[in-house]
C-alpha cells in the first residue's frame, strides 16, 4: 500500500462523513474507520485507493 489519505475531525460524525465522502470522490477504500486520536483527542481515518488487506490487520 503506496498512499494513505487521513482524515481528522472533531467529531466521531464528522470524521464517518468525511471519510465516506472522500472514499466516493476519490475512489478510495476505507482502511481505519474513525478512531479516537491519542494525544490530540481527534477523531482520525484512513483510506487508500488499494484494497484493503485481508485478516483483519487494523482495518475496521
């Protein structure tokens, strides 16, 4: 996996919408759904344009 987009928010909502709307537009895959950010208390996912991997390996 060559590129990863993150996305951080404020918000648990946001940060879903943000990530759906980016997924479409760019034609990416989710690879972290929103997770809580250690250390700025944001909320943050992640999406590639690769499939993610299989057997679980972080991805929600």
């Amino acid at each position: 996996m060559d590129l990863v987009v993150t996305v951080q928010t404020n918000s648990r909502e946001s940060c879903a919408a943000q990530l759906r709307r980016l997924c479409v537009l760019a034609s990416l895959t989710p690879i972290l759904m929103p997770t809580r950010s250690l250390g700025t208390e944001r909320w943050m996912a992640r999406a590639t344009p690769a499939a993610p991997a299989e057997g679980g390996e972080g991805r929600g």
